[in-house]
C-alpha cells in the first residue's frame, strides 16, 4: 500500500538584507488541517484613493473628495462607511462587508480574522467590531498581532500594524450573507502626505463538506515589510515538511498591504517563477486588486461593491492564484519570494490549498455495552466498540486511533 502523505509546512523567511534595527515578523504556520473541503477567504480595504486616473467609485455609493489636500500622493485619502465615501468618516468609523458564501452543506472548520492599517503608536491595535447588516455588533479581541515601522522622519510615532484574532465560534453560527468590520484604528489621510497607508481587514475560514476533495489547507501569517527605500528589496519564505501527491491541484492566496498601481517592479515568485495572471501583472503583482484565478472578485452582498481591478482596493491586495503547474508530485518543498525595486508593501498572510492523497476518518461511533447485563453497577465490565469509515482517497495503513479512558474506569487485564 502506497504510504500516506503527510503535510507538515514549515516557513522561515529571510529579509535581504535586512536593517539590524528593523523589526521583521516572517510568516509562520498558523493553523493546518487535512479536510473534505478547501479554503474562503474574504476581505475589503476601508479606504478610497482620490488620485486622479484611480478607477471611479463603484455604481451605488457615494464618494467626495472635497477637502483632501494631497490627492496625489501614492495612499488612499478618505475613509468608507458602507457606500458612503468622505473627508467627514473618521478612521475608527470607517467600515466595509464583503461576502461570506460557503457551500451547502459546509461547516467550518476554523477560521481567523485579519485586520490592519497603518497608524500612531508602536502596538497594534487590538479590537475590532463586527456584524452584518442585520445583526448584533460583536468585539473581536486579538490573540496575536505585529508592528514594523513606518520609516519617514515626519512621522516618527507611525507604524504599520497586523492583528488577528480566532473567530471560529462566531462563524461557525454565522447566517448573514455579509461579513462586516469597523472600528479599526488608523491615521486621517486626507491632509496627510502618507504615500504609504492602507486600512483593510481579511476572513480565512476552512470549511468542511463531506463528499469535496481532500484538501490540505494550511494559512501562515506574519508581517514583512518589503522596502527597497530601506534595504528590505526582497524576502524568500521556504514552505518544507510536505509531500505533494500524484493527480494534485495547488492553488494559494496572498493577503498584503499598500500595493498600488503607480510603481512596477513588485513580484511574488513561487519557486521561481514569477506568479502572474490577468489581473496581476508579473512586475507589478501587488496592484491593490482582489482576484480570483485571474478574475476580479466582487460579491453580491459586498459594501461597498468594489469591482476587484487593479486599484479598486485602496491600498489592500486579495489574490489567489493557481500554482499547479509549479510544483510536482514527490515534491517536499516550495520557495515563495517577494522582491521589489520600487514599489513597498507588507506581506500579511498566506493561504495554501492542496488536493491531497490520503485517508480520511472524520467521525467515529462509540458503542458502550455492558457485559454484565441489568442496571450498570460498580465492578461491572462494560465494552467499547468503535467504528469509522474511511472516507478519503487513499487506503489506510498502520492507522492508530486514541480513545480517553473515563478516569472512573480502568482496563480489564489482556483486553488491551
């Protein structure tokens, strides 16, 4: 029988070079999991980009740029309260859905929250607030967070920040079509001469639906900052630990912050190979779009209904990409770089989901019976039977199941 694959990513990243002072938080296995199922991830920036020549506003929202007096600069300049666009939203009042759509059938897993921005002060902010149109605001508290410097001596208290907190329980009882977050702390842009800012947020949920492929999904997240201004022109991420079956697909998603479409010359290379699709150009992958296998995304319950286009995103890039064709069978490890001759950007998280070969027990019945017969007693010897299906693609061998013994309860000797 043909062993069973094991995936086990590992990430250590690598700044070259790096600033002995730059504090760097290089990606790192968050969560990983073999499922009948795959990956959503969802997302929307806060912000709009005034600049002249940026996409228009979507149809249905409202957008004015009156009062902003550095429209030219490389960041957005106004923060979105739903449709509504203007110098009057504060940054903490700022707020966006996008579209929460899991299959039929499907149940999740787990799933995270992402939110950051660029804002005063060294430490993250680590609260958020989110809804739906029709539900009850609930704060998210942050498990974990990062922050790296701005790096422009006009603002020295500014920071760029990542938080992130486990929201597997609130989405595992979530009904609306919209997921939507607010209150995430930033600095005002529109009299600021930022270039580099952004105020966006991100949903990773691995669902499982019985009967989809075997998937295994795996997210790592951190908070790089590429900066060729500061000797940060590039970062390599080694993904290792894995075996990439026979009669796979691979596909990952990236979520990062302050691409833009002014500067070229940013890249995202999967083990070598420049990453590239309709939307995304090789020389200019991080072009603050959100796409789909080379497709703009915007979902029906999206607020505001950005269109997914380069430059549509204000500041924030939501991408998935098929890497099928980069990897092969057999392989144990993938390099994943990003370089920069230009453009800055800061890497938050990756999404990787890859068609495994494997056996899958996703249920087990236990039957107790009590040998003895009658009203259970002291002393009585009762027997345990336990039953699965394996219902993955691949035979099972040497499979070992753990059971916990009830502490008022202790092993007939030689049952074992």
């Amino acid at each position: 029988m043909p062993r069973t694959p094991v995936i086990s990513l590992l990430a250590t990243l690598v700044a070259l070079p790096a600033a002995a002072a730059t504090p760097e938080h290089p990606p790192k296995l968050r969560h990983q999991a073999d499922l009948q199922g795959d990956a959503v991830v969802i997302g929307s920036t806060l912000a709009f980009d005034c600049a002249a020549g940026m996409p228009a506003a979507p149809a249905g929202s409202k957008v004015t740029c009156a009062g902003v007096t550095n429209a030219a600069d490389t960041a957005p300049d106004i923060y979105w309260r739903d449709n509504v666009a203007s110098n009057a939203i504060v940054p903490n009042k700022a707020r966006s859905s996008a579209t929460l759509s899991l299959p039929a059938g499907a149940k999740v897993q787990y799933a995270r929250l992402y939110w950051g921005a660029l804002h005063a002060g060294t430490t993250a902010d680590k609260s958020v607030t989110v809804d739906s149109l029709s539900g009850v605001p609930t704060v998210v508290t942050a498990d974990d967070s990062w922050s790296t410097f701005y790096g422009f001596s006009q603002h020295p208290d500014w920071h760029y920040y990542q938080a992130t907190a486990d929201v597997t329980a609130l989405v595992s009882k979530w009904t609306a079509a919209d997921f939507r977050v607010t209150d995430v702390d930033a600095v005002e842009m529109a009299n600021a001469d930022a270039h580099l800012a952004f105020s966006a947020w991100t949903l990773v949920v691995f669902y499982q639906r019985t009967g989809d492929e075997l998937r295994n999904l795996a997210l790592f997240d951190g908070f790089t900052h590429v900066a060729p201004e500061f000797g940060l022109g590039a970062a390599a991420v080694t993904l290792s630990g894995f075996l990439i079956p026979p009669g796979y697909t691979a596909k990952m998603t990236a979520f990062t912050y302050e691409g833009d479409t002014v500067y070229s010359g940013d890249k995202l290379l999967f083990n070598g190979q420049h990453l590239t699709s309709t939307g995304n150009p090789k020389d200019n992958f991080f072009n603050g779009s959100r796409t789909f296998l080379g497709a703009p995304v915007s979902g029906a319950s999206d607020v505001p209904k950005l269109g997914g286009q380069a430059g549509t995103m204000g500041g924030y890039d939501l991408d998935t990409v098929d890497v099928t064709s980069l990897v092969k069978a057999g392989d144990k490890s993938a390099k994943l770089s990003a370089e920069s001759a230009e453009d800055k950007f800061l890497l938050g998280g990756f999404v990787t989901s890859v068609e495994n070969l494997s056996p899958d027990f996703p249920d087990y019945d236990k039957l107790a019976t009590d040998v003895n017969g009658g009203v259970l007693l002291d002393g009585d010897v009762v027997e345990y039977v336990l039953t699965s299906k394996n219902t993955g693609n691949d035979p099972a061998v040497s499979t070992v199941w753990e059971d916990v013994l009830d502490a008022r309860l202790e092993p007939v000797p030689g049952s074992l």
